[in-house]
RNA sequence: AGUCGCGUAGCUCAGUUGGUUAGAGCGCUACCUUGACAUGGUAGAGGUCACCAGUUCGAAUCUGGUCGUGACUACCA
C-alpha cells in the first residue's frame, strides 16, 4: 500500500466494475426502496449543486441497498427546451446560420446531434461521482415512451377542459422570442427613472385647478403609444367630473377615455393613471373592467411596430382605432423608443417632471433581458382544482417534507397559484398535439389521422399543427410515472411507485415539486413521492449564489481531480455573456485559489457534502472542510496500513488461509481496549444508523468522523500497540487484538460506504476475506446492525479513566517542558479499590502510553516526593519533581486548575443555595447538581493542598 | 410593504422535548519526525450564544420587541 492515500489509483475502475457487474440493478428482497434523479439538463453539466445533490441521493441509494432492499436509483436527463436550443442556435449563428432560414426540422436535426455529442458529459460526470444510478433504465424526456405519456396527458387535461387556449398577456422574453411562465421570471431592483407626462385634455377642458392636462406617471414611456385610456379613482374630488370625458393622446393623437376605476390610488403619484392593457398586466385587468381596447405596439423582439395591433376587450381584432403609429419611432428598439419619446415630450413641452425611482424590474433568467409583458395566444392549464388534491396530500402526510419548516412555503404556494402558461415559441421540445384547420378551430389529439378520424374531418380539409412546444417542465412534471413505462401498466411501476424520497433543492418546489404532485395525483391517482428532502443550496466561501455570469462556479469533477489556477480562470472566463466581467472574475478567482485546485478525490468531496448537508438553508462551500475530510480518507488509509502490518499482511506475501483461520477462530483473551472498542463501534453504528434514518447526514458523518479518528484510531491503535510489541503478551492477547483490528476496521468501511464508497470498497477487498466476510463487492454486504449486547458500559468508565491518567500525566509533561520521550516515574494517591484494580489490569498500557518507567501504588499514610500532581476523579497523579523542575509553573498550573474549579463550584452552590431551586426542580437535576458540587468541592480540596504543598517549599 | 428564515469561537457550522463545565472541523500558540499517518502527534488559547425585556427554580433553546442579514411574494401609474 502507498504511505499516503491516492484517490486517483483507487477511483480509477471500481465505478466501471460495479457498472459491468450490474451491481446498480435493482436486486434484493420484496420491500422496495427507490429514488428519481432531479432529470439535469441532458446537454448541461453539473455544478455543485448537482454534487451536493448526488452525494446525498447515493449515500441513501447504497445505504438502503446494503440493508437488502429492492433499490431502483432511476437516471435520466431532460431536454431543457430553452437552454439547449439557444446553444445550438448560437453555435449556428457562429456558423452564420439562422434558425429560420435551416427550418425546422433540419434544425431539429442539429439539435438532437448536439445531444448525441455532448449527452455523454453529463452522465459521465455522474459517474464520476460515483452515483449508484441503474443505467440501463437511462430515460430522457423527449424519449419516445416518455414523449407518449406527455401528449397522454396533454390530452387527457384537455379533454377535462383543465388545458385550455387563449390570448392573454404573459411574460415574454424579446430575446428568445418566447413566452415564459411567471416563475421563470428574476425580479431585480434597479436605479430608474419616473416620467411625468402631460396628457392635454381634449375638447378644451380643464381641470378643477383650471389646468389643460392632465398629468400621468410612468416608468415605461414606450408604452403610451399603445394607451387606450387614463384611469382616476372614482372618489377622486381633483378628477372624479372628467371621468367620461377624454383626452388627447400626444403623438400619436389618439382620443382616448377617462375612466373612473378604483386601482388608482389618490394617495400615489399624481392620481391619474395611463392605460396600457397590451403590455402591462395590472392595466390589462382595468382595460377588462372598462372594456378599453387593447393596443399592441411592440415586435416580437421588442421594437416599435409598423402598425399597431387593435384588439378589443375580448382580445379580438377590431377596427376601435387605427393601426397608424408616429413614423419617427417605427423600428425602434424598445429602449431606445424610450429615449426618442422622452425626448420628444420635452420637445413639445409636455414633459412635466422626472424623477429618480427604485423599481423592480422583470428579467428573464435565461435569456437576462428584460421581459416585456406581450399580448398572444398560448396554452394554460388550469391548476386550480389540480392543486386541491396535491394540497390535501402534504397536509394530510402524504406527503412528508424535510425539513418540515418547507411545507409551509409549499402552502404559500399553492394557495394563490395563477395558471400556468405551458407553450412555449420553440422548436426543441414536446410540439403541442393540436391541429388548426383554415377557420382557427382547434382539435386535438395524438396524430393528425386520428384528430381526421375522431372529428369527421374529411381529407380535402386543410389541417396544420401548433407550432409551439410545451414547456420542459411540463414534461418534467411526469418524471416519476413516466420513466417507470406509465401509461402501460408496467411491474416497474407497480413496484417502484411511489417512489420513497425526492432529493432536491428548495429553489425547484414550485417550478417541479408542486407540479409533479399535481399531475402523478391526477394521473396514478398515488403520490409522486413519500418524502421530499430539501437540502440548501450551494454557494461560494462568500455566500453567493453560484452562477456562470458571477463567474464563481466550480465543477465538482475539478475538486475530485484538481486543476491549475490557469485552467480554472480560463474556464470562468471563457464565453461569458457578459465579457466585461472577465477581468473581475480572474482577480477573484486568483484570491480565492492562488494555487488552483489540489485533487482531492470523490470520497473526499462528497463525505464533504454529506457533513455540509444540516438542516440549513445555504451551505457555502469551504474548502479547508474539503482538505480536511481528504485527510480524513488518509488517515482510514493509514489506520488500514498499520492493521494489514500489525497482522503481518504485505502486499507481496498475503495472509495464507491457515493464518487467517488462526485470526478468526483462535483463541482470545480479550483486552480492556478490545472489549471497549466493539462497545464504541456499537454506539456509533447506531448514531450513524439513527442519523440516516432522519437525513441528518451532517451528523452520520460527524459520528463516523468521531468514531474513525478520535477513537479507533487516536486511542485503539495505539492500545493495541502494547499488546502487540510486548514479548510477554500472550498469543491469545495478540490474536485478540488483531481479531479486533480486523473487524472493527471491516465494520468501518460498510458502516462508512455509502458516502465514501471508493475507498472503502478498495480497503474491503483485501480486508474482508481476513475479517472471514464473503462476497464480490462491499456495494451489496449488509449494513452493519447496532448490536446492544456488544455495548459494555464497564469498558467505556474503565477506558475514561485510563485516559485521564494518561491526559494528566502529558499535560504535566507538556506544561513541565518534560519531553515526550523522557520516562518518568509515577505515583497514585488516595485511590480507591476500583482504581486499584484499574491499574493492575491497564499497566502495560499506562507504561506504554504515558511512557511511565515505573508506577506505585501509595496507601494510606505512605510518603510520597514533592511531585506535580492530576486529579483523575478523586484519585492523584503524582509526577515526582526531580530537582530541575520548574515550580512556578506548577503552582501557576494549579492555580489556573484551581480558579476555574472555584468558578464552577460558586455556580453549582448559588443554585444549590437557591430554595427555590431546591424546592421546584426535579428530584433527578438535583441530585445531579448535588453530585457536581462533590465533586468540585472535592477537587478544590486536593488542588489547594497540592498549591500548599508547593507553597511551603 | 408582507411572509418565512437566520444571527453560537478568527472562519465554516452542530447544539434533538428548556437542566452540558456550550461542541466539531479549519485556523492560531507551544512542543515533537517515536517503528500507520507531518494529509501526522501531544498539550493549549479562544465564546456576555446579536441586543433588550419577559415566562421559569433554571433560557443558546420558549414568548414579545429592537437591530442586522438573507430568501420569497406583492407593489412600484
């Protein structure tokens, strides 16, 4: 074995193993155990979150694998129907190709080829995590099975009048030319402007104050070309007469009305209203209320229109105004449009003020440009009474959230929903099953024969289908059901549904989790899933939120294999959307990794993961966390070194089966040590097993951490060594104690294998067949069980009070500048029988650890040397002081010892002192608060006689 | 503005139904290459649990308020 541990020799081919063995098939026994990977985006990569995410689904995956369960980790991707097509078309604009001018089944074509040469990324990235996931039941969205179960249920809603189609206002991205639906919208503050407009009132009226205008306040001037009408309240006494009359639209001249409507406020601006339905969505419900006509005024891409479009209220086209715009504008982009009418209104003096304004403003979050509320027909599916059922499920519990605090937030949700806009303007993705024939009617169905068939429709019909496509979370919404062969009724479904915990982070419950338990209800009529486990998010050593255009990503595949700082400034850098932040990025990333990125290894990142993954909202990544837990997995390596040396195992001549036999069947005498060892072990694996149990893998991890090198290692090795190197240990104390090594390390790697699952395997291959456990592969040995009659409460005092003697005696070496390889002599005082019999069965160990020449017993009366003294319970450790040693350093050391006894003992009496106290507090606490105040009474004694004693020198 | 969350050691975080001498890792100080490991060992230092008030015999923990901070929702004519 190498002296220091290697990730990269040993994560080389176990995952390739494991995969060819079909280890990650579901096998096992009758009581089934699955979980769905959150479908990543099939062209992506995976970030952190995605590390975060699979680290925790895996350990789940092999830990209820290895407890003999049916497991089923079902992979698959999504095909992101945004984000991929803009990638593609930028690689074809690169190209100087347009999307339009290929079509669109040649750029379809383009797409799924860019799926076939990057899908592998993805997938090879979750292999390299060492995710468990059955890759022969791989699915993606836009399989055709999977593309089945999507128009299924497309239909299905439609049919039930929950999907329905109409022209409505919806956020629409100007970049990509497509609407989005409200939770793909980031509202960002920003610095703007407040334009206050004069709107001159028409047929030579005035205003109570004697005023020609009226004036209206915006923070889209654009927009007034498309205004259909000024709003005031009602009750407004400064307005209240003009209501029904109308006013003048400035450059564009268009007459338009004054309604009384109750959204505005009298309180807010200057009371008055400008009416713009086509593109403002509170404007759009009063332009509804008083049947004002709806002006749209914008491209698709967010310029200015040659011509308007007039539609009325119902938002047919109508003739209620003429489609003319002012020629000076037409062609405009939206901003600039901004710029030209504001100039202009101050040309002609109607521009009555500006101000600075804070506003919220609308981006897309993946085009990042500013969405523009836009008048078109889309597809919505009703989701009121689709979300009363999922409702019931959470509250019901059903449906059970971890952390609980979560569901609340699910609630807030689902209690004011809006439907939900699912076409999308696209090409990539599920095409909506709807044909239009010559007259816009609609019919829908699977195929355009069987739309023919079912509605009478001859041939000599004209048919064309949607265009549009459905939003990817639609189909995402089905991943539970559908990748298990829904709408067949398939065993796997039967088996594996409801899947028992959905693994995601909280940003996605809205956007997936409500919508999957939304429509698996509506479909299987079982939930989705029995637990949703929301971990936080991942985020950088400063707290932000990890995203490309901040340039603080980091792929975990970076931390397994380590990169240099070059490497990873070029990567953050390179094809930015926005390329002036390179240079911040560079000097960012060159403070936070002057020397880039060590390799430190899956295990190590994810047994990181595991112990970040508390109950928090955030986890900021920190990677001295990182390094530590790389040593963690050095110090299993070494501990492995020294069990395969202490048992006479090397790598070129290993144990013959004679020897093992020997190890596994021999006689043994038990040691103190080994019996206190199997007793940890016991109380760990239970901690590890109960953690599990309630996802809290910060604390399995923290207990397997505990166990590993505060106790196996730090004291079991080292007691063990005794044992081992002393000529007069008998064969039966050596065997037992290599017995011990043995098997407590192989209980170690099965207990620590779900989150370490490489090097444990590694470890297990040699070190099983010595602890005498079978098997191919550690993936499919049994978890190891808390086993209470292996807990021995003596062992754990008896082992306690070896420590202290061997604490105190260090300490007074340490403090007494007496080197560690110097033996000293020692003695004990005013010990009682337990103590006695302590010392007799642990001095071997004590001479060795606390590398004590010589150890006497002292009783009563017996005279003892000037020595430097520890308290173990009431017993005295006395470290005789030769001559040179320092003394004020003892007295300053017992002095410190003594004031914080003191401390404490003041605290403990004033309770004690405390008749309410004593009268109200259980019998219980005050028995142990008696029992504290012993023992500092007692140890303020001892410490003040040893302070005298030095005193009077 | 509303809702929810957070504020514990220099840093990153645990702290289960109120009773601990408030813990861990990293960092820091001193010492140590001793035959698993310097990706190590030994011994230490370091906290008014944001602040104020309350409930209680007892509060990091429960309640109310203040301050700071974050997320989400809404508004922003």
């Amino acid at each position: 074995m190498d002296k220091t541990y290697q990730p990269h020799e040993i994560e080389k081919s176990w995952y390739k193993t494991w995969e060819e063995k079909g280890y990650f098939a579901p096998q096992g026994g009758d009581d089934a155990f699955s979980i769905m990977i959150p479908p990543p985006n099939v062209t992506g990569s995976l970030h952190m979150g995605h590390g975060f995410n699979n680290a925790i689904m895996d350990c789940m995956t092999r830990y209820n694998r290895m407890k003999g369960k049916n497991t089923l980790w079902q992979p698959g991707t999504d095909h992101a129907g945004i984000a991929t097509q803009m990638v593609v078309e930028r690689q074809l604009a690169a190209q100087g190709i347009d999307r339009k001018e290929l079509g669109r089944e040649k750029f379809l074509e383009k797409v799924w080829d860019w799926k076939e040469e990057s899908g592998g990324n993805i997938t090879n990235q979750i292999r390299r995590l060492g995710s468990s996931v059955d890759w022969s039941r791989e699915r993606f969205t836009m399989d055709p099975g999977m593309s089945d179960a999507v128009q299924e249920v497309f239909i299905r809603l439609h049919k039930e009048d929950l999907i329905y189609r109409g022209k409505r206002l919806v956020n629409w991205d100007p970049k990509l030319n497509t609407a989005i639906s409200d939770l793909e919208v980031e509202n960002k503050d920003k610095k703007g402007h407040m334009w206050h407009f004069r709107y001159p009132l028409a047929d030579g009226l005035t205003t109570k104050d004697g005023l020609s205008y009226i004036v209206v306040a915006t923070t889209r001037p654009e927009t007034m070309l498309g205004d259909t009408g000024v709003a005031v309240n009602p009750e407004d006494p400064r307005y209240k007469d003009l209501i029904g009359k109308f006013i003048e639209l400035p450059l564009v001249g268009r007459r338009i009305p004054i309604v009384g409507d109750e959204h505005a406020d009298m309180e807010k601006g200057t009371g008055c209203v400008k009416i713009t339905p086509a593109h403002d969505f509170n404007d759009y419900e009063v332009g509804k209320r008083n049947k004002l006509p709806m002006i749209n005024i914008l491209t698709f891409n967010g310029d200015i229109r040659a011509t308007a479009e007039v539609f009325n209220t119902n938002g047919e086209e109508s003739n209620d105004y003429p489609t003319d715009l002012p020629s000076e504008f037409i062609g405009m982009e939206r901003f600039a449009a901004r710029k030209a009418i504001v100039a202009k209104f101050d040309e002609i003096g109607l521009l009555d003020e500006v101000k600075d304004h804070d506003l919220t403003v609308p981006y897309g979050d993946r085009g990042g440009v500013v969405i523009e509320p836009m008048l078109t027909d889309q597809w919505y599916v009703r989701v009121e009474a689709l979300a009363k059922p999922a409702v019931e499920a959470v509250e019901n519990g059903d449906i059970q959230f971890v952390p609980k605090s979560y569901e609340n937030m699910y609630f807030a949700w689902m209690r004011d929903l809006n439907d939900w806009c699912i076409s999308r303007q696209l090409w990539w993705g599920h095409r909506i099953p709807a044909w239009y024939d010559d007259e816009g009617k609609v019919y829908v169905g699977a195929n355009e024969s069987e739309v023919r068939s079912q509605n009478n429709l001859s041939d000599d019909i004209n048919l064309r289908q949607d265009n549009d496509v459905l939003d990817t979370w639609f189909s995402s919404a089905l991943w539970t059901f559908s990748t298990l062969g829904w709408p067949e009724k398939t065993k796997e479904l039967e088996t594996f549904h409801s899947t028992d915990v959905l693994v995601t982070g909280f940003d996605i419950i809205f956007f997936w989790v409500a919508r999957m338990i939304m429509m698996t209800l509506k479909f299987t009529g079982e939930v989705p899933f029995k637990t949703v486990y929301v971990h936080g998010l991942v985020r950088d050593q400063e707290g932000q939120k990890m995203s490309k255009s901040k340039g603080n990503v980091l792929d975990p595949l970076d931390i397994i294999d380590g990169i240099s700082l070059d490497d990873l400034v070029a990567k953050r850098t390179g094809g930015l959307m926005q390329p002036q932040m390179a240079a911040k990025i560079e000097k960012q990333t060159r403070k936070h990794y002057p020397e880039g990125i060590a390799s430190y290894g899956t295990d190590a990142l994810r047994f990181t993961f595991l112990s970040l993954a508390s109950t928090g909202r955030d986890v900021k990544f920190d990677m001295s966390r990182l390094e530590g837990y790389r040593n963690f997995c050095n110090k299993l390596w070494n501990a492995t070194r020294f069990v395969m040396e202490s048992i006479g195992q090397t790598d070129d001549k290993p144990l013959t089966q004679i020897e093992i036999d020997d190890i596994n069947n021999g006689h043994v005498e038990l040691s103190l040590a080994d019996q206190w060892i199997e007793s940890r072990l016991q109380v760990a694996q239970k901690e590890v097993i109960d953690a599990l149990e309630n996802y809290r893998f910060d604390i399995a991890a923290q207990a397997i951490y505990d166990f590993v090198w505060n106790e196996y290692c730090a004291w079991y090795l080292e007691l063990s060594k005794p044992v081992l190197w002393d000529e007069n240990s008998t064969d039966a104390q050596k065997r037992a104690a290599r017995r011990t090594l043995v098997s407590v390390l192989e209980s170690i790697l099965r207990m620590s294998h779900p989150m370490m699952p490489y090097i444990t395997e590694e470890i297990w291959q040699s070190i099983a067949p010595i602890a005498g456990k079978a098997g191919d592969t550690i993936m499919l040995a049994p978890y190891p069980q808390f086993d209470e009659s292996k807990v021995n409460a003596q062992s754990d005092t008896d082992i306690e009070w070896l420590k202290g003697v061997i604490t105190g005696i260090r300490n007074i070496r340490a403090e007494m500048g007496i080197g560690p390889g110097k033996p000293v002599k020692c003695l004990f005082r005013n010990g009682s029988e337990d103590d006695q019999r302590r010392l007799q069965a642990n001095d071997t160990f004590l001479k060795a650890m606390a590398k004590l020449e010589e150890i006497t017993w002292l009783n009563d009366g017996d005279a003892a040397p000037l020595s430097a003294t520890a308290l173990v319970g009431k017993m005295e450790v006395l470290v005789p002081m030769a001559g040179n040693i320092d003394v004020a350093a003892e007295l300053n050391r017992l002095t410190r010892a003594f004031d914080k006894n003191e401390k404490e003992l003041g605290r403990v009496a004033g309770k004690l002192n405390n008749p309410k106290f004593v009268d109200k507090a259980p019998q219980e606490v005050l028995e142990k608060e008696k029992a504290k105040l012993a023992d500092f009474e007692s140890t303020s004694k001892k410490l003040s006689e040893q302070i005298e004693a030095i005193k009077a020198l």
